[in-house]
C-alpha cells in the first residue's frame, strides 16, 4: 500500500464500515472529514481527537500536541486535557526520549493543556519516532457549538496561509535538499512557523462567536456562526476543502487564486517540486459560515489573518476549484500527502 493516509475509499471500506454501531452517548464518531468524536457527559459535552506524528522527526513531540489540539480546536472548543504515546526505535537514545517529552510539555503548558497520561516503549516494529497524541475538550450546558456541517452559501475562509507545517518539516528535516535553491532568509523563516503551527486561539475564538441568528438547539446549546471548521493537516488546503464538502454533503469552488501562501512557502514547494496546494497545513484553519464579515472581523480582532477563498454550493455542482487562468477543475480526493514525496 502506499504510504500516507488512506484515501477516503480505503478508509471507508477497510476501517469505518467495520465499526460497531455508536451508543447513545456518542453524538457523532469517525466519518470522513470528522476531526472528533462528540459524547455526552451528564449536561456537557466532550470532543475528543486522535493523531499520530510520523514524519515530524526532531520535533514529533512539538507537533503531537499541536495535531490533536488544533482537532478540537477546530470544533470551536478550548482543549483542556491529552494523553500522549511513544513508540520509540531501537536506534533512540535517552537523550531522543527527553527531548521528546520536553517538547510536549513545553507546547502543552503553552497551550493551558494538561497532559494527563500515555505511554511510552522501545520497539523494533518502528525505525524512527512515531508520536500519538489524544486531546479532549469540555463544552458546558448553555456553551456555543457550531452545526456540524457546512450549509450551501457558506463562505470557505482560510486562516493565517496555506502549507504552513509542511515548509517547517521541509526546512527543519530535509535542509541539505534546499540549500543552493532557497535562501536562507527563506529557510529562517519556514524554520520559525513552528510558533504558527497551533490554531487553538482562532478556533476557540470562532467557536465561541454566536450567530446572529440567536438560535439554540434542543440540548440548549447556542448555535455559533460558523457552521464547520476544519484543520488543514495531510492532503493540504485541497484537501480540507473536499474533505468538508463530503462530511457535509454539498458541493465546494475553492479559488487557488485567492489562497495565500508565503514567499518561503513558494520557495520551498518549487524546490522540491511538491504541490503547495497539496502539502500538509497544519496551522491553518478551515471554516464554512454563512457570515464570513463576523468571521473575519473577529478573527483580526484576535490578531489573526484569513481570507476567503471560496464557498460551498449544491451537492450536484461537485467539488472544484477555479485555475490560474479561471478555468473549472474537478477537485480530486485527498491522497497521500505531498511531504512524503520528499
């Protein structure tokens, strides 16, 4: 099989139809584009994610707490707990170990986060670090929860710029690869966007925002006024965006046009030939509203870029994006990401 992710067919075939059926508790559990499970704890709720780090190399410990909490993050909740997993090779020193578990600590602490428990082993199955992180996040009765669910209208807004942590992995692991062919001052700065890395503030930012509207559900939770957001990990911005148009049942236009990226970024995805569009973006936050003005204001209230970058249509007009030169193309499902062509 091919290394990455399993595109959307793999994992529905070969992982999520063999599930059992969800108890009355869960609210919602594993699904194609569903960053987190949603269970009901008395009044309040509880998201929960997973993720696992298997090309962060130095910094796997930095980016295990950032992956799962930028997961609830991106259900507008403020994670409040993680446990962390790691399976270390033979090949690991004691020094390889601390280093790991001082970075998670010093990213957890950052983040207000408890690390609550894990486990950690030396095992031939591996020959370099694997990290899993579980996050989890509280909503009390009477919190803002978004829809679930982008709704045909909605605006697609990015925040902050695309490919954020694959030019990070790029410059911090494969450096020798650049040199002659992106300058320094561009490798120092993808170097620095481990600090960009956390959507934590934006999400929480936005999840919290109520919809003009003023509507509350049944369980007397407030609606917010974004309806879906989405974390741009493996598969990238195009990736996202097909990801939450399926999760949805609607259709997406994602303008490549309009997609910001850095200088360093272009830089490093030309050098190394990979597709920016396509490079994992953890650090970038994906959100469908139908009040993207709000959003927007908002989100620079709180000192955070975004830009609009296209919108969510009707299920029967598919999932495309518009050229360089304004043509329509079809919009393909995510694959294995671009940073393992590295």
């Amino acid at each position: 099989m091919k290394i990455g992710k399993l595109t959307d067919e793999q994992l529905q075939s070969l992982v999520i139809s063999r599930l059992p059926a969800l108890s009355a508790n869960t609210l919602s559990g594993a699904g194609i584009g569903a960053d987190c499970a949603w269970i009901k704890t008395g009044e309040d709720l509880m998201v929960t994610s997973s993720d696992p780090i298997t090309a962060g190399g130095t910094e796997s410990g930095t980016l295990a707490i950032h992956v799962s909490c930028n997961d609830i993050a991106a259900c507008g909740v403020r994670p409040a707990g993680i446990l962390i997993v790691i399976i270390a090779p033979p090949s690991a020193t004691e020094e390889d170990i601390k280093m790991t578990v001082d970075q998670a600590s010093r990213e957890a602490k950052g983040l207000g986060v408890d690390i609550v428990g894990g486990h950690t082993e030396i095992s031939d199955a591996v020959n370099k670090m694997i990290v899993v992180s579980t996050a989890f996040g509280l909503v009390r009765k009477g919190g803002t929860v978004p829809l679930g669910k982008a709704m045909p209208g909605d605006s697609l807004i990015i925040t902050k710029t695309a490919a954020i942590e694959g030019s990070f992995i790029a410059a911090s692991e494969h450096r020798e690869k650049l040199e002659g062919k992106v300058s320094e001052e561009d490798v120092k700065e993808a170097l620095s966007y481990k600090e960009l890395i956390s959507v934590v503030k934006e999400g929480a930012a936005c999840g919290s925002l109520k919809s003009s509207s003023g509507k509350v559900r049944e369980d007397g939770f407030a609606l917010s006024a974004v309806n879906l957001m989405h974390d741009v990990t493996e598969g990238g911005v195009f990736g996202a965006a097909f990801e939450m148009a399926d999760f949805s049942g609607t259709g997406v236009v994602i303008d490549k046009r309009l997609v910001p990226f850095t200088k360093a970024t272009s830089s490093i995805c030309e050098a190394l030939g990979l597709d920016p569009f396509r490079l994992i973006s953890s650090g970038a936050l994906m959100i469908a509203s139908p009040e993207p003005e709000k959003v927007t204001a908002e989100l620079a209230r709180h000192g955070v870029r975004s830009t609009v970058i296209g919108r969510f249509v009707n299920k029967n007009e598919g999932c495309r994006f518009v050229e360089n030169d304004g043509r329509y193309v079809n919009l393909l499902p995510p694959g294995a990401d671009e940073i393992y062509r590295i």
